[in-house]
C-alpha cells in the first residue's frame, strides 16, 4: 500500500515564520493548478500504479483550491490508480480560507480529513505570526465543520513564542481541548533565516525563547494532552485511538509515496529505497509537463547503510520507536549490532521493551543530538 502526497504551493501572503516554498498564485496559476495535477498523475500512473491507502493536500494553501478542483483530482485519482475503500483523504487548511459552502463541497468530493492551520487562539498571537484570521473565526470554522460531519479533524498548534508564559500557553490548550480535536499537531516556533520573525529578533524587537522555556513548554503539552487521553505517537503528534495520520505514518514507516506538484516529495522503497523531488520551479514543471516529462528528479538513493541509518532516524521519532527483529529481518542484523558505538554512547537515554527500541518524550527534546550518533 502506498500514499499520494499533491502539493499546492499557493499563499494569499507568506506567514511571518514561514521559510517554506509557497507563492502567491499569479494569473490562472490557481485556477488551472489541478490540471497540471492530473498530468502529472498520469505520468505517474504509466510507471507505477500501486494501491493507495492515503492521499494528502498539503502546502502552501491547499484549500485556496476549488472543491471542484478537488473532486477533479480525486476523480482521476480513482480512474489512474486503485485506491483503498478506507483510504484516508486529507486537506490541510487555513481557517481563513474556510467557509461553510466550500466545507460542504469539500466532504461531497471526498476528502474525509481536515488538518486545521489553527496555530494559536490569541489574536495577538495570531498577528504576530502573520496569519489572516482570528481565533474566533477558527472556533467557528471547526464547530462548521464538524456539525457538516467532518468526524476526524486536526489542529496545529504553535508554542514556545517570544515571551510566551506557561499560563498563556495553558490558556491556549484550554480552548483546543474545548473543541476535541481526534488530532493535535505541536510545533515548537523555530526562527527561520530571512523570515520576517527573524528580522524582528535580529532587529532586538523580539526576544527568541530559551531553550529551557522550550522544554518546559514542551512537557508541559505531553503532560497536559495525554492527562486528556491523546496518545504522544511522535515528537509533533497527538491522536485520540484510532485517529493517528495513517499518511506521515507512512513517512516514518518508509511506504512507498507518490507525489506530484512542484516541492513535493516522493518516497519508493525499491532496493533499499529511492527519494525525489520535484523541483521549487513552477515554470519548470508546467514546461516538463508539457512536453509529457516526469518533473520528478532523483533526490537520494540508498544502500544498505544509509536505510539502516534513516529507519532508526524516522522510527525513533515515534512511540512505536524501531523493532529490532524487523530490522533484522531487512538488514540482516539487529540495530545494536549495526551501530555498536551510538548504542554505547546512548546507554540509559534509548529504552528497549517488547523488543522495540524507541525513545522517551524527555529524549525527544534532545531528538538532534542523540540521533546524531547514528549518523
């Protein structure tokens, strides 16, 4: 089983954090951005038609996209490739670009769940981070959604902001939980080179959070969501059962992965497995497509050594951490045989229990520097 990953790297304006490839559509760029999907897909489905379990529309802004244009997509998608009866169906979404009418459109044409750019539920927050609606209106964008029958929803949420005390972070976390999301994405601020966040800290105008604050935060989000029966499935993630994202869990399980638009990224697991890329050039790939070439380009290809490494690097970040005998049955030796000198150097900070090694929410904190000694 495999997932198909469709980006869309469209922004109505770049989020003040944000160094990620996004553009603001420019002529019918948006309009007619479905159709260069399709032809990818096509190209796609002459090399390799594998069943697809989940698709996810990620960006940028992917619900800058017509529900039309996502029915069209998902239609080809059924014609080009057999695709699972419970396959999940994601779209991540600004809740500024959200309505009841499109949010009608979306679940007619198929997409059964909805990843929330919510990000924060203070208004000054929200300005501060560049965002183009308020914590109001993403209150009622997820009471819409839900009451039109979207039953798996998702939303990111952002701590660790300049100045940012644990009792305003708790104030934030009071007003998630009111709503009940199945799924709670964290992401600690990170300043990104060239962002206009970086431009206020480098200017002394903001004050970049330490690194204890960070922690604090951190822990304080494990403590206070599983306390509420969400299980910490990986360093970023929360999930009610039965509700974690079958999609990136089929990144860190190195599934194979389709994907089409430009900056999107594909995964193939033949041999040791392949990675590509289609390039941050949107002239590029209408130009490939039109001349009915594959955009994709060839990222990265493994051997034996370097999949050992990236299994224990994805499958670390997960609570389900890394089997050993699986991974003996792939590489042919177990994962304390492999890497002798990182499993002494770790010691004490990597757990092992019902043969999986996996690391505590406490490591995941430091998940750079340990991992680093497999490296």
């Amino acid at each position: 089983m495999a997932g198909l990953y469709l980006h869309v790297p469209f922004c109505q304006q770049k989020c003040h954090y944000c160094d990620f490839f996004s553009a603001p559509p420019l002529g019918d760029q948006l309009t007619s951005w479905h159709q260069l999907l399709e032809r990818n897909l096509h190209l796609i489905a002459q090399e390799y038609r594998p069943l697809l379990e989940t698709v996810f529309f990620g960006g940028g802004t992917p619900s800058l996209l017509t529900p039309s244009q996502i029915a069209t997509i998902l239609s080809s998608c059924q014609k080009l490739f057999p695709v699972s009866s419970g396959a999940e169906i994601s779209l991540e979404a600004n809740p500024g670009t959200l309505t009841v009418t499109n949010l009608k459109g979306y679940l007619s044409a198929g997409i059964n769940r909805l990843s929330i750019g919510v990000q924060s539920f203070d208004d000054e927050t929200l300005d501060l981070l560049g965002r183009r609606h308020n914590a109001a209106e993403a209150r009622q964008i997820f009471i819409q959604a839900r009451s039109l029958g979207f039953t798996n929803i998702s939303l990111d949420l952002i701590f660790a902001l300049p100045g940012q005390s644990l009792a305003a972070l708790d104030r934030e976390l009071e007003q998630l939980l009111e709503l009940s999301p199945e799924h709670v994405g964290i992401y600690g601020l990170s300043i990104e080179p060239g962002t206009h966040l970086a431009k206020l800290i480098n200017k002394g105008q903001l004050r970049e959070t330490t690194d204890e604050a960070y922690a604090e935060a951190y822990l304080h989000l494990h403590r206070r969501l599983t306390a509420e029966g969400y299980d910490h499935y990986e360093i970023s993630n929360f999930a009610r059962p039965g509700y974690r994202c079958r999609h990136n869990q089929g990144y860190w399980q190195r599934k194979p992965c389709l994907a089409a638009g430009a900056g999107a990224h594909g995964f193939n697991p033949t041999g040791y497995g392949q990675r590509n890329a289609i390039p941050n050039d949107l002239l590029r790939y209408q130009q490939k497509l039109d001349a009915g070439e594959n955009p994709a380009e060839l990222l990265e290809e493994f051997d034996q050594q370097l999949a050992m490494v990236e299994t224990l690097y994805l499958g670390l970040r997960t609570s389900d951490g890394v089997d050993r005998t699986d991974f003996a049955q792939k590489f042919g030796s177990f994962p304390e045989v492999a890497f002798p000198a990182a499993f002494h150097s770790l010691g004490s900070k990597l757990h092992l229990e019902k043969n999986r090694y996996f690391f505590n929410p406490e490591e995941w904190l430091l998940y750079d520097h340990l991992i680093s000694h497999f490296l």
